[in-house]
C-alpha cells in the first residue's frame, strides 16, 4: 500500500507557492502530525494509492474550504495525488493546525490559506484567495466557499462542475438554495452517507468535545450535569460519552420523535428553560440559531459552562450575553467569563466556536479516514458524471457508502456473512408467506 507521503517533493523542487500561513519554520511539526494521522486511516491510503496510478482528476483545480488539520491533509494529498491542483482555506476561524498548514505548503507546494485565530475580514480574504484563478471543483464544510462564489465571484461559477459539502449546517443551506432554485452547480451532501454520519458526526463528535472540553477547563465531568443541546447524530454521540464518563445528562429537543428516542436511550429530557437552572456543563449540537439565549444565561449558576460544538458560533447568542455582562475576562486560553449583572459568573469555551477544534485537534483519523474517502470518491464520481448532473443536491451513490464501508471492514480485519442465492430469491419475492 503506498504512503501518503510518497508524494513528497525534493527539497526545493516546487516553485513559492501562493499562500497565508502563520508560521513555514512549522513545517518539521506538521509532518509529523500529518503522517501520525495517516496510519490510521487505510481506506483513505488505498484510494491515494489507485489515485496515483489513475490520475482521476487530472487538470481539476480545486477549492476546498476544510478544518485545516492533519486528517484534512491526508485527504489534499490523496486529491492531488489523483492530479488535482490544490487550493485550501480554513472552515473555522480556530480550527486550523499552523503547523499542518506549513507542511502542506513546504512539502506539497499547496496554496493554503489559514491562519488560527484569524479574524471575520482575514477569513473571508482567504476564502477569496483560495478561489482565484476559479475552480472546477468546490469541497466545503459549512458551504461558505459555496455562498462566497454566488455573491462575490459569480464570473468564476462558469468552469465549477460541482462540489462536495461536508456537515450538516452545509447540507441544509445548499438543500435551501436548491429549494430557491439558486445553486448554480451540484453538489454532493457528503454529510448525508452512513458511512459519514454515522461514525463521524457520532463517534467523532462524541469524544473529540469531551476531549476539547476537558483540555480547555480541565474539569472534572463525573458527578456533573451536563446538558446536551440537540440529539441528532451528534448530540447522541456526545450524549453517550458524557454518560460515560460519569457525567448526569440532559437533553434539549425541539423535535418529539427525537426527544423520545434519548428518553428510551435514559437521558432526562426537559426544555433549555429548566436545564439551564441545573446545568453545569452546556454544549449545543443542533446546527441552529440561537439555542441558547439571554433568558438562558439569566437562569444558568453561578460558574456554568457553556460550549458549542455546531458548525457555527451562532448556536450561543453571544450578543445577548454580551449586554448581559458588567465585566469580561479570558482566564486561561480558550476560557473567557462573563461576569452577569447580577454578579453569577458564565464561562465560554472557544469563542463559542466549535470546541473540538478550537482547544483539541478535531475527530480521531480513524473516523475521519471515512468521511475523507467520501469527499475523495465522489470529487471522482463528479468528474465522471458532472454532464449528467442537474443543479441540486445528491446524496452519496449508494455503491461508494458500500464500497467504503467494505473497505473499513477489511482494515479492521472483519469479515461478513454474503447473502446466499435462496436468500437472495426470498427477498426478492412477494409469493412466498407463512
């Protein structure tokens, strides 16, 4: 199996490339952690290997907007060694790993534009920059390349024959200006293959929240209350750690099927109203606006802490909190309290961005490994079948969720049962009953 690394280049072998990175002497760092996260992610591997041999995206100029991490650079490298030509810029303010970013520009002469901690104008200028010279492909995660190109650089829309979104925040906006007949090319909702939803966004968000969680306050969770703010593939997911980790979970619902699910799973459920009086940890995961708000703040006591772990900071009404606060002070890093009023203390992890990649590193490799091997196989499946494709968006093709899932199995050395013809036959019929 090739290595992710074999597409290396000699030393000063790539003319300077186009980028903004905080620091190149991070460069020996990066490696480092990029070639750590592709040991453990062999699907990926496998597919930079056929990749390699195949040149599937041979002349594809793509800009992919991503948590600029170690797994997120496996994933470039497999798409460049597909032939791709390869422009990044972070989905997060916070989320960028510096070192990673050098890495990728020292030893794959990649346009990367991330820079941690940029602010608001920094990065929507990287977004900018990451799009010049127009691309064909589009990869995001929160589809804000997506919604740049259709206000901003709508000229450059002419040679896109499609993209790839990430995250659920992503797919409901693309799903929205496909619904307003708006998207100006398809897209594949990533998001929406169980072989990504299912593992990534519950397992992956599940443990690598705690981790950015304990990492930012190094609290003790066992004997608290935490209170979990969504229970889709997320909430479950960071749900069932929290209760692992000896923690008293609660869950906030909008939805009743849902809600009724993480009651049958053992959770108390009850509105933010009441959760926000007994909580001593909060983190949202709904992917929506305002979930937690003033009148939420005005409840919590005194010392509570608040995440979120949503694509966007908009899940805490931050402004809210704002006017509700007499004084403000960062603690320790990541650690901001707000001083209410009335004299109760609030404290915010990360800027109310995504804590998992604001204070930890983001989902395990392992997980992401199939996430990332979806982005790669349907940025093929694209190019393949882009003339035949309408402006709206598709899930993943049912054979490439199949193809990845297989793939995992036989990395972790698991093997299945296959139907047999009489099984095949039976499911197949309608005429055969008690």
């Amino acid at each position: 199996m090739a290595k992710l690394s074999s597409l290396k280049r000699p030393k000063n072998s790539f003319a300077p490339v186009h980028c903004d990175i905080k620091d190149p002497s991070l460069a020996d760092k990066g490696r480092g952690r990029i070639e750590w996260a592709g040991r453990t992610m062999p699907v990926l591997t496998q597919i930079q290997e056929r990749f390699l041999r195949q040149k599937p995206l041979k002349g594809m100029k793509v800009t992919a907007c991503l948590h600029v991490t170690a797994e997120t650079a496996n994933l470039m490298v497999a798409l460049k060694a597909g032939g791709a030509e390869v422009s990044l810029c972070a989905s997060n303010p916070l989320s960028t790993q510096d070192d990673v970013a050098a890495a990728l520009v020292a030893d794959y002469g990649m346009s990367i534009f991330a820079i941690k901690g940029e602010d608001h104008e920094t990065y929507y200028r990287h977004i900018d920059q990451a799009l010049e010279g127009g691309p064909h492909l589009t990869m995001d995660d929160g589809a804000d390349v997506v919604g740049v190109l259709h206000s901003k650089h709508r000229d450059l829309m002419k040679d896109v024959i499609g993209g790839t979104e990430e995250t659920t925040t992503g797919v409901i906006r693309l799903r929205a200006m496909a619904r307003d007949q708006v998207l100006g090319y398809p897209i594949v909702g990533v998001n929406e293959a169980k072989t990504k939803h299912l593992f990534d966004n519950r397992y992956g968000t599940g443990q690598s929240t705690l981790d950015g969680i304990i990492r930012a306050t190094n609290r003790m969770l066992a004997g608290s209350v935490f209170v979990v703010a969504g229970y889709g593939w997320c909430g479950r997911g960071l749900a069932m750690r929290a209760k692992g980790m000896g923690a008293d979970v609660v869950v906030t619902e909008v939805d009743p099927t849902t809600a009724l699910e993480a009651v049958m799973d053992g959770y108390r459920v009850m509105p933010m109203g009441e959760a926000a009086k007994i909580g001593d940890f909060f983190c949202t995961v709904t992917g929506n606006v305002s979930v937690i708000r003033a009148e939420h703040f005005e409840k919590m006591k005194d010392g509570a802490i608040v995440c979120n772990s949503g694509h966007f900071n908009v899940e805490l009404d931050l402004k809210a909190l704002h006017k509700l606060s007499k004084r403000r002070a960062f603690i320790r890093e990541f650690v901001e309290e707000f001083t209410l009023r009335s004299g109760k203390k609030v404290i915010v992890l990360g800027e109310g961005r995504l804590i998992n990649l604001a204070s930890a590193e983001g989902h395990p490799s392992s997980v992401m490994d199939m996430s990332f091997a979806n982005q790669a196989l349907c940025s093929e499946w694209i190019v393949k079948n882009h003339e035949a494709l309408e402006k709206k968006v598709y899930g993943v093709p049912e054979h490439i969720d199949q193809e990845i899932a297989r793939l995992k199995l036989k990395s972790l050395g698991v093997k299945i049962d296959a139907l047999t013809k009489e099984q095949v036959k039976y499911l197949a019929s309608w005429n055969e009953g008690t």
